[in-house]
C-alpha cells in the first residue's frame, strides 16, 4: 500500500515543478537621466544672479519628447530660460534666478524641485536646493590700521565701513583713503565671494573707483583695495590696506 502512496507523492512534486512560473528579471533603465543637478546659491542682493544649467541624456527605449519645469520659487526670486526647456534627447537647459526685491530676498535654505514630463505624461522628479545668503557683515565697523600708498602720497589713518540707512547693499567709508571725506560702495558677489565696488565719485578734486576685476573681497575684518585715482591730469592705481 505504502508504494503506489510514494509514486503519487513522487508524480505530484514533479508535476509541480514542470509547471512552475518562470520569472526573468528585467533591469528598467530609465529612457534619459538629467545630468549636471546642482544646488543654486545666491547672496540676497536685487542685482544678483545664478545660472543652472542641466543635460537631458538619453539613455534607453523608445525616445520621447521630455518637458522640464520648475516648482514655486521664493518671494522676490524669479527665472528666465535662456534656452529650451523642452526637447527629445539629448538637449540643454539653462535657467537664470533673479533677486529682483529691493532688499534683497528673505536669507535660507528652499527645496526645490525639477520635474521632466514625457509626452506620455511619465513625470519624474529631481530635488535641489536654492540657498540664499545673508549679506556679509564682518567687514563693518572700525578700522585703527589702513594705510594707503599712491605715488607719493602715503598715510596711517583710521577709517569705519557702515551700512547705507536707506539703500540696501550700499556701505560708507567714513574716512576714504585719509581724505577726511566719505565715499561709498556697493556690496555684490562673483561666483561665492563677496566683494565691494566703488564707483568713480570725485573728493577734493580728485576721482577715486574701482574698476571691473578691482575689487575688495570679503574674507573677513581686513581687505585690500586698489583704486584708481584721478587727478584731473593723470590716472594712476593707489594701493589701501585696512585691518
């Protein structure tokens, strides 16, 4: 009795088996990656800007036509497109962020996010972050060591940077380059750094600023500066230290 039982059992086991499903893993390789995804870090100043740029590559199956856009952006930030924002891979993108506030948009850390929609309506998203930072501000106040050397003029003197009451972004000199005058500049940034620009602005007769790729870099309570004078009859490059 006990055998025609074992060959049921042994019938059922191999029947079981010839009649198991067979599952194939199939690795799904997304049809494009966006490349080139980065953080975008501003300084709130109302004539700054940032540029982000990404590659839509393609990477697997049928091509299709892709569309980017962006999530809400901070009060008082806003983009332009310099190019497409839309196309079938392989194609570019370039966004432009503004500060277009007068003060300069609100300092912290927003998420963001990148969505690329197929023309099947497939959406996928990217995060990122927009950092705005706040105004430096270690290099304000007093100054008991500046010097400043042009030709033959040469001085030890004291000087304070202060902030502009009513214009944002705009600091005194209360004693510029020992004239007994005050001047003023304007607080920008290049790439991360942070730096003043001095327009031309004439004191006792002669003219002093700061001309592009001249300027003073933020680091910390003590700078470097070399300005352009004008007296009216030649143009030399004068030479200040404050710390």
């Amino acid at each position: 009795m006990k055998k025609p039982y074992l060959f049921l059992v042994l019938l059922t086991c191999i029947w079981c088996s010839c009649t198991k499903t067979k599952t194939t893993n199939i690795d799904a390789v997304s049809p494009f990656v966006i490349e080139g995804l980065s953080d975008v870090t501003m300084v709130n100043d109302y004539a700054m800007q940032r540029f982000l740029n990404v590659n839509v590559q393609y990477m697997n199956g049928a091509q299709q036509h892709v569309s980017l856009s962006l999530s809400a952006l901070p009060v008082g930030i806003t983009i332009d497109t310099t190019s497409a924002t839309s196309g079938i891979p392989d194609f570019s993108a370039s966004y432009t962020f503004y500060d277009t506030t007068a003060v300069g948009a609100k300092a912290g850390t927003y998420p963001m996010t990148l969505t690329a929609t197929t023309a099947d309506g497939q959406k996928t998203t990217y995060p990122f972050s927009l950092v705005i930072k706040p105004m430096p501000t270690a290099f304000l106040g007093k100054y008991n060591n500046c010097t400043f050397n042009c030709g033959s003029t040469y001085a030890i003197y004291t000087d304070s940077l202060y902030l502009d009451a009513s214009v944002p972004n705009k600091v005194w000199f209360a004693n510029f380059a020992n004239t007994g005058f005050s001047a003023y500049g304007y607080v920008r940034t290049n790439s991360l750094n942070a730096y003043i620009m001095i327009p031309a602005q004439t004191i006792a007769g002669t003219t002093y600023s700061t001309p592009f790729m001249s300027f003073i870099y933020l680091t910390g309570h003590s700078f470097e500066l070399e300005p352009l004078v004008n007296n009216g009859t030649s143009t030399t490059t004068g030479f200040m230290e404050m710390e």
